[in-house]
C-alpha cells in the first residue's frame, strides 16, 4: 500500500486508514502497526491510534498478509466449484454469486481458488502464487464465465489476450432508468475514490476504461428498468458498476455503487458475466462459452413486463 492521505481522511486513525484502503481487518492492520510495517512520510508508526494528516503518505508493508494468504493457499474440496470447460492447459468456471475468487486480506479460506487446488492442484505452481492460475477476476457479488490457466505457458496467453483486449467478455446487467441511446460505449478513466477508498470511480487520474452497451429491453412494470449487454474493453475493478453509475444508470441491487432500492429488492448486484469468447491459449482454436441466468436474477426479471 502507499497512498497519500486526501482532505476527507484527516484526522482519522492509522489503523482505520489501512483497514479501509487495503481490506485488511483492524486486527490484521494492528499486527503490521506492532511489527513495524506501517510509515508515515517515512517514518515508521509505533502507534495504532496514531491520526493522519492531509498531504501525508501513508505506506504498509503487505507482504506478511500476503504470505499468510499463501501459506493458507490448501486445498479445500468443501468449495463448491462448478467446472463448464476443462482440459490441460484451461479450466473454464462458472461462478456462483457469493464466492470469493481468491485469497487476500479478510478472506483467507473458502475461496475459489481453493476449491480449484484441491481439485487440480498443478495450478498452485501457475503464475502468481497468492492467486494461482487466476487472469482475472469476478466480484464477490457477480456470477458467471471465469477462465483460469492450468499451465504456465496457458497463464502467458491468457495475460496476455486480455491485455490486447482479444477475449471477449459479455456481462448481463439490469439497470435502473430508461437510457436515450439503445447503444453506445462508456469511455471514462478509472480510480480510486479518495473520499472512500473501498470505492472505485470515474476519475482522471484513474486508468483508462472503456465499456460497450446495448439496450436488450426496457421495462416500466414495476419499475423502471433496462436490461443491457455490456461489453468490456478494459478490467478496470468494478469497471462496469462504476461506469453504470457514472451515466446516472447503476446496476440494480448494487448496495455500493447506488443502486439498491426498496422499490426493486436484489440481495446482489444484478450482474451476470454471460458470455466469453476467444482462442485457445495453446492451441489456438476459437471457443466460446455462454452461462445461462442463474435462477435469482432469471426471477427478478420474471416480475418485469
């Protein structure tokens, strides 16, 4: 971590600073404060309930959380793990909503990637060793199409399609209001939010985004929603629930980013990453693969007309 503190976090504690930007538990952040991995404009901090000021910059030390992730990185057959496509050099999951993709600060078990290495365990040796075999991500709250490198030479390919923006990623996402175009594309840059550091937004300091949308349908009964097809350019974190909301459209039943309204309840985003396509890492062969709706959002839009 190495951030420099904004306006709206003066005065605040050290321990809650960490906790909020890195994840980390208050508990974990207390151990890195007494081993002396947190500095403050260099110096190292002896206190916990030390308060930071405007302008300062703050660093933590992650390493010791990251190894407690790895050393925790065991297989876990308990985790359910639902496999669409598998052969030497790809795994192609799934997700249900819920599910953690990888071990990290919070969430050191019962991660997806823990099922995965109880049940293929060459992945563990696969690219970065605190989240094997991982080229990108879904959020906790996101179901869908997750591709994961079994092989080394697979994890490259992988990294390095989706760098060239050559795998295509169509997500599901029901949002709320009426749109006036019935397509366009969302190309705003990416942050860190500074007044809460958990968030992401559109920011131009933050790295370049870009998101394609079409209006599938539009709804009036109950509410006053549209159901889109987005199309990702880029990975930003939360890109799509960001840039959603950033046009005055946020994800149904998103608590974070706007878009949870007692009119419509939805206990998660209404998000779903429905389709994939590209080529096989080592082979080279075209594929695709496509989810269906799993059965809480296929009900949610069952109620709209």
């Amino acid at each position: 971590m190495d951030e420099v503190i904004p306006a709206t976090l003066a005065g605040q504690r050290i321990d809650r600073v960490v906790s909020m930007v890195t994840g980390s538990s208050r508990a974990e952040v207390a151990d890195l404060v007494a081993a002396g991995k947190v500095t403050i404009d260099g110096q190292v901090v002896t206190s916990r309930s030390r308060r930071v000021a405007e302008g300062q910059r703050v660093m933590a030390d992650l390493d010791e959380l990251l190894a407690a992730a790895g050393r925790a990185m065991v297989g876990e057959p308990d985790v359910g793990v639902n496999v669409v496509y598998v052969d030497d050099d790809l795994i192609v999951i799934d997700k249900p909503p819920g599910l953690v993709v990888h071990p990290g600060s919070g969430n050191l078990d019962g991660t997806l990637v823990q099922g995965l290495v109880a049940r293929y365990p060459e992945i563990a040796a696969v690219g970065d060793p605190e989240r094997p075999g991982i080229v990108h991500r879904l959020d906790k709250g996101t179901s869908g199409l997750l591709l994961v490198a079994r092989s080394q030479p697979a994890y490259v390919a992988l990294s390095a399609q989706l760098k060239a923006h050559e795998v295509e990623r169509r997500y599901l996402a029901l949002v709320w209001g009426e749109l006036d175009a019935l397509n366009g594309m969302i190309d705003a840059p990416i942050g860190r939010s500074a007044r809460e550091p958990t968030r992401m937004t559109v920011s131009a300091k933050g790295k370049e985004a870009r998101t394609r949308y079409e209006v599938i349908a539009t709804y009036h009964d109950p509410v006053d929603v549209s159901l889109l097809e987005c199309r990702l350019e880029t990975g930003r974190t939360h890109q799509i629930r960001v840039h959603l909301r950033a046009i005055d459209h946020p994800v149904v039943g998103d608590v974070r980013y706007g878009g949870s309204k007692p009119s419509f309840p939805v206990d998660r985003p209404w998000l779903h990453a429905a389709a994939l396509r590209l080529s096989h890492p080592v082979t080279g062969e075209a594929m695709v693969f496509d989810s269906p709706l799993p059965a809480d959002l296929r009900d949610g839009l069952d109620q709209l007309r």
